[in-house]
C-alpha cells in the first residue's frame, strides 16, 4: 500500500506542477500527506520513509519543473537552524555508534524537510491566504474523526487498514471516553497535530466572522475543542488553550498586565502545589497504573503523570555525563541501559521530556541549537511586527502561539514525528511569513491591531476581498 500511495503522490505533485505551478503542486502534497497514516511507512535500514518524506522530496523536485515560476522570496538566519539541529543530531550519532546514509535520511525527515515544505508553500502572502481554506478543512475533517472515534469507541481508520492501534487508544480510556488517535497512532501526538492545526481553523472563522467567508466557520472552533479534548491528553488541551492566549494577548493590550501577574502567581503556585496537582492528575488515571517504586533506595509514588516528574531522578546519572555531543540515539546502546537501575529499565524507556531526550541524544550543542528555533522566531517577530500586515497578521500570530505553547508542552512528552512535522511546518511557514512582510511592506510604528478596527477598513480593492 505504501508504495501505491507514495506513487500516486508523486504523479499527483508533477501533475500539478506542471499545470498550475510548484506552490500548488507542495499543497497537494501535503493535503495528501496531512490525511494519510503516520504509521504507513517504508523501513530502510535506520530510516521509516513516510509519505510524509515522499511529499518533501517532490516539493523541491516540482521546482525543477517550471523554476521561472518559483521567485523565492528570500532567506532568513532561522532557515540554518533545522539544518544545524540536523547536523548536531548526526554527529552525535555518528561519534557514538556508527555513520550510516539512512540515519543521516531519518534525521533529515524529522527536521529539515517539514521546514522545507513549508517555506516552498508559503513564499508570498497570498500564498497564505490560498492555503487556509485547505488546511482549516483537512483540520476540521480530523476533529470530527476524533469526536466520532471518542464517543463510539471505534476507530474506523485502524479497522479498514488492519492496524492495532496504541495501548492509550484501545484500552487507556478516561472519564468513560476512548482516547481519540485517528490516524496518527497515539492520541497525544494526534491532539498535537490538531492543537497545531488550529491556527488555520482560526484565521478561517476569523475571515467568517468579518463576512469573507461561509457562516459554517463560525462554529468550527467548537469542534475543534471537542476533537482536542476527545484525546482525553492535556498537552494537546495547553497548546490550543496557548493559541487563544496568544491571541487575546496580542490583539487586547489591556490584559498584558494583568496576564503577566497571573503567570508568575500560576508559576508560583505550581512550585508549591506540586504534590497536589500531581494527585489530582492522579485521580483521571487508571488505578492500575499507580503502584510504587524504589529509585536508589528511595520509595515514590508512580502514575502516569507522575513519570515525568521521576525521569530527572532516574536519569540523573546519565544526564551528569551527557557532555558536548551526548549519547547519540538514547536507548540503543548496551551501555545506555547500564546507566539506569535494572528495575527501572523497562518503565522508563520513554522519556516523556523532549528536552531532556534531546540532551541525551545531542548534548549541550544540539540543546542550544534546539533552542534557537523557537527563540529565534519569537525574537524575529518581535523585531519585525511593524511590518506586518492585515492580511496574514491573524494566522501569523496564531501560528506563533501554537509553536510557543508546543515548545512549553514538550516538557512532558517527546517530539515524535508524527508531530513534529506540524511544528517545523508551522515554523517555516512563520518565518516565510515574516519574510514576506518584510519585503512588501513599508515599515510603520505602530501598535497590535484591535481586532474590532477592522470591520471599518474600505474594501476598493479586489484583494481585500480575500484578506484575513
């Protein structure tokens, strides 16, 4: 199947590359990409290639078909760091186990090539404003694939391709709920996806609301909040809760203040209530799953929850020896299974902190590479917001709180690439943006648009027809 899929992918970008143009030939790519199963894959040697690779790989081929109709519009020094994370990640892997092309490809899946897609997507603004209907859709269709699979206990997708889906799917239901996973194969990385999505959904309904679209977009926030709760995950629930943040932040000024106060108390509070906000997370557990442990001679209480709380103590060995370059791939050696308590081998084989993972993994270079995307993004919209303009500042500001909010929630899981691709996709497509506005806009001081200004903006342009 994988092979007929990736196929048909490939006639189906060259297709439209050569009738329309490279743009639109990455868009249905990804279309296509974004529907079909995470799990399908082609395994060569170290490497899973997913269709998800296919569709990069012919985004920058389809260039090669019509290149007069591909004007970059230019680069920015973000653009190097998915390719330094990369690098980092190699070498660390090499020094420590062995070179080898198909984990370099492997790499290159995970960090280089949803960026590239992205910035091959979205060159100009109208790229932006072309391709929110299509990613707001293919979101809102995995929102009620979700609710559906939630509330029927069924997941239709696993059924018609012979799949056995994730423990958490089939038998870690909350509250009487089966954990929605569609066809992403764990429900938090599936949540994760949407929780990413939702900027698209957004900018849509926001585009409804001004009378630039179809009055149905008007509701699909509510679905998208119950295809993100039907995950039962609360990473998923943060992210999108960080997006509506994000965006009241910006857009009404006068609760800055008042939003800052109550993080730190939030921050405070969080410190000193640990113990009981770990015994309510507790309380949603399954009872089965809660039992004690010893770590070097020490009893605690372990949960689900609480596993994330313990990894610093069962990695505190390793995480002192970690060094410049870390330990490659974690978990692949005999000798990274020595550095932890026999016991504990088996219960903390996932280490649900990509941070800390990646520490191990890259050590304090690829950490500080890692870093720098979210950071540097943050900084660059911060240094270029006078440039922005009406059409895509919405979607620009929701992509940037679903990055930043994903970059505060993998604090409790790691960064799988059935995720991953959404948040190096909506970081190229941030950056594609901010590259946009800055060659096409005159730079003005200004402050954040109030949301109800516009609805007194003249519309004597065809274009404005189609803005955000």
């Amino acid at each position: 199947m994988f092979h007929f899929i990736a196929l048909s992918v490939a006639v189906l970008m060259l297709f439209v590359a050569r009738f329309y143009s490279p743009r639109h030939a990455a868009r249905a790519g990804w279309a296509v990409a974004f529907l079909v199963p995470t799990w399908l894959a082609l395994v060569v040697g170290a490497a899973d290639i997913t269709v998800r690779c296919v569709v990069a790989l012919m985004a920058v081929a389809v260039v090669v078909v019509k290149p007069r109709q591909f004007a970059f519009a230019g680069f920015s020094w973000i653009d190097l760091l998915p390719v330094v994370i990369m690098v980092t990640a190699a070498i660390s892997t090499t020094l420590n186990d062995h070179f080898s092309p198909t984990v370099m490809l492997s790499l290159l899946a995970q960090w280089v090539f949803p960026y590239i897609l992205a910035r091959l997507i979205l060159i100009h603004e109208q790229d932006a404003i072309d391709f929110v209907p299509l990613a707001a859709t293919l979101a809102l269709i995995l929102a009620v694939a979700m609710i559906f699979e939630s509330v029927a206990d069924y997941n239709l997708f696993n059924t018609l391709l012979g799949h056995e889906g994730s423990t958490q799917g089939d038998s870690g239901h909350r509250l009487g709920l089966k954990r929605a996973e569609a066809w992403f194969g764990h429900p938090i990385y599936a949540g994760l996806v949407l929780a990413l999505a939702s900027p698209w959904v957004l900018t849509q309904t926001y585009q409804s609301y001004w009378g630039r679209g179809s009055k149905f977009w008007l509701i699909a926030p509510v679905i998208l909040l119950m295809g993100t709760v039907a995950t039962l995950s609360r990473g998923p629930c943060m992210v999108l809760a960080g997006v509506i943040f994000g965006l009241f932040w910006y857009y009404f000024p006068p609760i800055r203040l008042f939003s800052l106060f109550a993080c730190v108390l939030a921050i405070a509070l969080s410190i000193v209530m640990v113990p009981t906000m770990l015994k309510m997370a507790d309380a949603i557990e399954n009872s089965d799953g809660i039992h004690t442990i010893k770590i070097e001679g020490e009893t605690y209480t372990y949960s689900g929850s609480r596993h994330r709380y313990l990894l610093f103590a069962v990695y505190k060995k390793p995480l002192s020896q970690v060094g410049w370059i870390g330990f490659g791939n974690w978990g692949t050696l005999p000798k990274h299974e020595a550095m932890l308590e026999p016991h504990l081998r088996g219960l903390f084989l996932s280490v649900d902190n990509h941070y800390l993972l990646h520490y191990l993994n890259t050590g304090v270079v690829g950490s500080i590479a890692f870093l720098l995307l979210p950071v540097g993004i943050f900084v660059a919209f911060l240094r270029q917001r006078a440039t922005l303009t009406q059409p895509t500042e919405f979607l620009l500001v929701a992509l940037l709180s679903s990055v930043m909010a994903t970059s505060v929630v993998i604090v409790t899981v790691w960064m799988a690439e059935a995720y991953s691709f959404a948040f190096l996709f909506n970081s190229g497509c941030i950056v594609g943006l901010l590259i946009s506005a800055r060659r096409s806009t005159a730079v003005v001081a200004r402050k954040a648009r109030r949301l109800q200004t516009l609805q007194s903006q003249p519309m004597s342009t065809p274009n404005q027809y189609t803005a955000f």
